[in-house]
C-alpha cells in the first residue's frame, strides 16, 4: 500500500510507513450475540462485522444458512438498511430468515467482547481494491474475540489467515 501511495503522490523512493487501522484496546461489553439471539452454546453462530453491502461479499450467507440447518448468522453491521431488507427478503424467500439476526454497530471498543460468543467470524469481501491490499479491521477484531474465521480469498487477508492458521479460506 505504501508503495501504490507513493506512487500515486509521486513521492521519492525513501522507506514509507502505513499504519493499519487496529481495533482500540477492547473493554466488556454488556452486549452478548448468543444471549441476545436465545442461543444455546452448543448451536452454531457465525457472525459478520461491518458495514453491509454487496460489495462485502454478504450474499453467501443465504446459501450458507440453507445448506447448514443447524447454522445461525449474526450481522453486527452498520444501518444499511435497503441492504439488510434486501438480504432479509433473500432469507424469507428461502425460508432461513429466523436463523438470520440483524443488530446495530456496538462501540468499537466493544465490539470483541460482543462477538465473542458466538463459534465464527466471517469476512466473505470480494475482490476489489483495497480487500486485497490490506487485512480487514473485522479479521483483527475476530483475533481479539478469539474466534476462528473463515474468509474468502481476497488477496492479503486469505495469504495473512493462512499464514497465522486462523481458520479456513473460501
């Protein structure tokens, strides 16, 4: 990225430093997934972090919820809201809409604590610029979560969780 900056800005070939925006020390959260869904521990809870839009890659999780019965999905996402009606109405036609749970953005210094309960993140982005330059912010508050992830295989975020064993590539 810093070289495609310096690139870009016509800057000299000096050494370049790009800072990745990292999630800010986390504190507990009173919000809890599972607790707000009425799931037990032992049913399956995907979650997904961050604004909703096509571009996020968000439309696998229908089929996903239909081709795992026993698979919930929690969007901890912006308010998109003719995304997330539109996602939603996928889910009704498909018959998986009591497994698709939607809430707002908690504080960002939340946002592990109150992902932590559920058994996986995912970051399905799709290939576009940025994805695959950089690790997403979601994929390092899943770490600060502890949860395992599974990701698509936008260039640096697949190469970054495969290198760290951190979960599965798509």
């Amino acid at each position: 990225i810093g070289e495609l900056i310096g690139k870009d800005l016509e800057l000299g070939p000096e050494s370049r430093l790009v800072a990745h925006n990292a999630p800010r020390q986390q504190v507990p959260s009173q919000f809890n997934l599972r607790a707000e869904i009425g799931l037990a521990p032992d049913v399956p809870l995907g979650v997904y972090l961050g604004r909703a839009a096509a571009a996020r890659g968000l439309d696998v999780l229908v089929p996903a919820l239909m081709a795992m019965p026993q698979l919930h999905f929690a969007l901890l996402s912006s308010a998109a809201i003719d995304y997330i009606a539109q996602l939603r109405a996928t889910a009704v036609a498909a018959g998986v809409s009591d497994r698709l749970h939607t809430f707002r953005y908690v504080p960002d210094t939340e946002v592990a604590s109150a992902a932590a309960s559920a058994t996986f993140g995912l970051s399905p982005l799709t290939r576009y610029g940025n994805a695959d330059l950089a690790v997403p912010t979601k994929v390092l508050e899943f770490i600060h979560a502890r949860l395992p992830m599974v990701v698509s295989d936008a260039t640096f975020q697949a190469d970054f969780v495969r290198e760290h064993g951190l979960g599965e590539v798509y």
